[in-house]
C-alpha cells in the first residue's frame, strides 16, 4: 500500500481505536433490540505524513447502524 498523500509505503495497517471508560465508547454505535453496541473500529496510518488512509471495521456490517450522536446511553 502507498499513501496517496505523500508516496510512503510506511504504513502501519490495522491499527484499532481505542477504548475508554473516561471518555466513553468509541466506534461505530448499532442497535440491538433494545440495548446499543458499538463495534471496533480499525485504521491504516502513514508513518510519514501521518494521514489515516483507510478507516474500517472487521464485524458483521448488516446491523441497524445509529445515525444520533453522543455516548451509548444517548440514542
């Protein structure tokens, strides 16, 4: 993979977002019924210019995605 950006091929793939009790959840929020999820989110970085090249998830995409903001409890 080359960035678009600068031409590096010094990309690191796959690198997860994190997760925190302070800050809350972060990802991409989904119903369940009545309860809300949150799947992990991944990124591809340039090591060079620093660019998030590619961001994706792993998980099953056939979810009833939330389109609100805000933390879990929020939606």
């Amino acid at each position: 993979m080359k960035c678009p950006y600068c031409g590096s091929e010094r990309i690191e793939q796959g690198v997860a977002w994190g997760k925190s009790a302070e800050s809350g959840n972060v990802g991409l929020k989904y119903r369940a019924g009545i309860l809300m999820g949150v799947v992990q989110v991944y990124s591809d970085l340039c090591l060079d210019c620093k660019s998030i090249l590619r961001t994706y998830i792993k998980s099953d995409t056939d979810k009833a995605w939330s389109h609100n903001p805000g933390s879990l409890g929020s939606d």
